[in-house]
C-alpha cells in the first residue's frame, strides 16, 4: 500500500485543483445564487438553464466547448496568450474544468438555502431602508451559510472525481496535470497497474469521505455557537 512519488504528486495535485476550483466557485455561485433567488427578471430561466446545462452535459461535451473557447485558437485564447495565462494542458485548466462541471451542483445547493430564507425577514430589511448589500451580507448570508457549506462540500467532492472536461482541456500529463482520476485510468491501462489503481481509488474515497465528516463537524460547531 505503499505509494511511489508518482501517486503522492497526483494526490497532491488533485488536492490543489479542488481546493482552488471550491475556493473560486463558492463566492461566484453565492452571488449567482441570490441574483437568482432574490430578483425576478426577464429571461431568468434561461439564465438558470445556461448555468445549470453542465450538470446534463456529458463532461467530455463540456470540456470540448471549453477548449474552443480556451484553446490557443479560439475564442478567447488570443487574449488569454496576451495576458501570459496559460489555461491548456495545465492546471489551472484542470481547474476551470472542475469550476464549470461542479457549479451547476453549488448553485443549486446555495439557492434552495437562499429560497428557503423567511420572506418575512427579507421584506422587514427592506421596510427598515436596508440596501440590497445590506440585505445579501446581514439576512443572506447567515442564514443561508448552511447550504453554502453543502454546496462547498459538493464542489470538491466532485472536482476530486472530476474526468471528461480535465482530460479535454488539462490532457494527463504525470506531474503537471494528472489527478487522481486520470491517474487511475492510466493504471487501468497497463499491465499489473491493477494495484496501483485500487490504492488511489481508496485514496479518492478516504478524501471525499474525510471532506463529508469535516463540513458535518463544522456545521455541528457552527450551530452550537448560533445556538449559545
């Protein structure tokens, strides 16, 4: 059950792109989520359509969009190059490929805690002249920090399982870009690799498992401290 300095750099990089792609999510998919929870506008299902259409897709269909936006020839590559960020085949790829795949799954998370919010508080913020700011950082966010916490819980979980888009978009390349799920593919496609394979999918289990109980003990501490 050893691992090889091979294995520990894959965990430690799947580690880093899940950690990267939640950090960077949970402040987007908390504004989208109250923008969408809150506020009634024309075309608000197709907004809520467009941004939930990864979660149905299959990853490999959202990862080749992304390479024709990303890639050095499309769309946005030539401004990306000009800029110096380099999105393919690195992973900082792996990372918009696990930002794009997992959104759909935080959005949904935070908005049903921002729906569930009693309109009775919303409304007296209002009433009392509290700015829309006001409203999001003093009424929102506390009382939806609960379905934040799931929706980041389920982010990483699936950025750590994250195949399709990454492979599109980061390639498998040992050392740069290869997480533990490419990792496991490639073991399962050589001779012997069955070994190699079963440790890092034990690895994958004891992380997301490992995620699940963290955010469950905080969300136990947080609502003690509400509670006193």
């Amino acid at each position: 059950m050893l691992f090889n300095p091979a294995d520990l750099q894959v965990i430690a990089l799947s580690i880093k792109v899940a950690s990267v792609a939640t950090l960077v999510a949970v402040p987007v998919g908390f504004f989208a989520a109250a923008w969408l929870g809150l506020t009634r506008f024309p075309g608000r299902f197709l907004v809520d359509g467009l941004l939930s259409l990864p979660l149905v897709l299959p990853p490999v269909v959202v990862g080749y969009f992304l390479l024709v936006l990303l890639g050095d020839k499309g769309l946005f590559g030539p401004l990306l190059s000009t800029l110096g960020i380099k999105i393919i085949f690195n992973w900082k790829g792996a990372v918009v490929a696990s930002v794009v795949v997992g959104f759909p799954l935080l959005l949904r998370s935070i908005r049903l805690g921002i729906e569930s919010i009693d309109e009775g508080m919303l409304h007296a913020a209002r009433t009392l002249g509290a700015s829309w700011s006001d409203i999001i950082f003093s009424v929102v966010l506390p009382q939806s920090w609960r379905a934040i916490l799931v929706g980041a819980t389920l982010m990483f979980a699936r950025s750590l399982g994250e195949f399709g888009a990454t492979v599109m978009l980061a390639g498998s390349i040992p050392g740069r870009t290869q997480t533990i799920p490419l990792a496991i593919f490639d073991y399962t496609n050589q001779p012997g690799g069955d070994a190699g394979a079963l440790k890092l999918c034990l690895v994958s289990i004891a992380l997301s498992f490992a995620v699940l109980l963290i955010s469950e003990h905080l969300a136990k501490r947080a609502k003690r401290a509400v509670s006193r």
